[in-house]
C-alpha cells in the first residue's frame, strides 16, 4: 500500500455520496440546468449571437447552450458553491484538497463537462467524481452533509491502527452472528473509521487536527490506540 500525500486524492471518497439517491438528484438537478442554459439561450438570442454563430441551427443551439451552461455553472457554483438545480436537489460542490473553492476550481470543473458528456458520465457512477472534478479536485455532496470537509496529517502508525480497526469492524459485520442493535453501532463506527481514513494523509508528524480527530475517535468508541 502507498501511504504518502501523493494516493490521497484517490483514496478520498467520502462515504457519504454512496446512496443512490443522491445519483438520482444528481441527475435531476443537472437537468433542471440545461433547462435553465437552454432557457437564455432561446430567450436571448442576442446573448447566443455574441457566443457563437446561431445560424447553425440544431448544432448551434446545442453548442450555445452548452456554452452558456458552462458560464452559468461556473459563476454559480463559484460564488455560491451550488447551482439553482444543485440547491433544489439539497446538492453543493466542495474542494478536497487545501484550497479552497473559487472560481478557478468552479471554471476548471465545468470546462469538462464536455469530455464527460463524451464518456457518458460514467466516471460520475464509478467514482462519484467527473473528470472535471478530478481535475481540480472538487466533489459534489449532500447541502446537509457537515462542511468541515478537511484534511489533516497522521503519522503512518496512527492511520494504519485505524485502518486496522475498520478492517475489524467490517469483518465482524461480516458475521450472521451479530445482533441487530451491535450492528446499528458498528456501521456508525465504521463510516466514522471510513472518514477518518479517507481524510487523513500520512506523515512525519501529527498536526493539530490530526491529533483532535484523532483522539476524538478513540474517546467515542473507547478504542486502544497507540500513542502518538
């Protein structure tokens, strides 16, 4: 396994964004913002001349279209980090690495959108990110989801105990035994390992998130961890 800054951006898939639902609001909210793109488009032809040349018909309308849902998204999701489809469908974007959201990230992510129209948003259903989002690390998540998304440094001996310790819960989870109010506990304590893991980044030394998180983990669930 390759514990170092570099696998964090592969590593870090929140949890959370695994209901399905959240695929189906996905889908629906980016609907209702092609609606909306292909709204001004139609409505203010003038605003479509200056994009692109609209006597290519059909074509021309699409590229307009695409051309403004681009723009749109971008200046939404930048200042707001939502569009109105997004916030009718309770979605936002977030940045998961240190920087945070702008409109460069916002630009980068939806200047994209094309290649992953070519790709059939299949990387969205594989990993829950477009390319776009790949690209400058961002990611779409529930509204209510908590907004301290972060990362923070552990050393190599912390994250592997953790790691240890979800493989533990997991498998005991495994097991037909397991009654049902220790298996309401287990699934909380796995998906609070899961966040853990996939939002720390191994290193020399602990920073003081990394010990905060940490030592928060081990009190909720009275877990032998080592030291730091």
């Amino acid at each position: 396994m390759n514990l170092n800054k570099s696998s964090y951006k592969s590593k870090l898939i929140i949890p959370q964004p695994l209901n399905k639902m959240l695929y189906f609001r996905r889908i629906i909210a980016h609907i209702i913002d092609i609606m909306i793109s292909l709204g001004i488009t139609a409505i203010i032809p003038e605003l479509s001349r200056t994009i692109l040349f609209i006597s290519y018909g059909y074509l021309g309308l699409i590229l307009n279209t695409f051309i403004v849902l681009v723009i749109y998204s971008t200046l939404m999701e930048g200042a707001f980090g939502f569009t109105f489809g997004k916030f009718l469908l309770g979605l936002r974007v977030i940045s998961i690495d240190d920087d945070p959201m702008s409109f460069t990230k916002s630009f980068g992510r939806n200047m994209f959108r094309f290649f992953d129209a070519l790709l059939l948003y299949i990387p969205v259903f594989l990993w829950w990110q477009r390319i776009g989002d790949m690209t400058v690390s961002t990611m779409v998540v529930s509204k209510y989801q908590k907004m301290d998304i972060k990362v923070f440094h552990v050393t190599k001996e912390i994250f592997l105990s953790v790691e240890m310790q979800r493989n533990n819960i997991a498998q005991e989870l495994s097991m037909k035994n397991v009654k049902f109010t220790e298996m309401k506990m287990k699934i909380q304590e796995l998906m609070d390992l899961e966040w853990f893991l996939s939002h720390a980044i191994i290193s020399d030394v602990m920073d003081q998130e990394g010990i905060l998180e940490f030592e928060e983990l081990r009190r909720k669930y009275n877990l032998n961890f080592p030291n730091f």
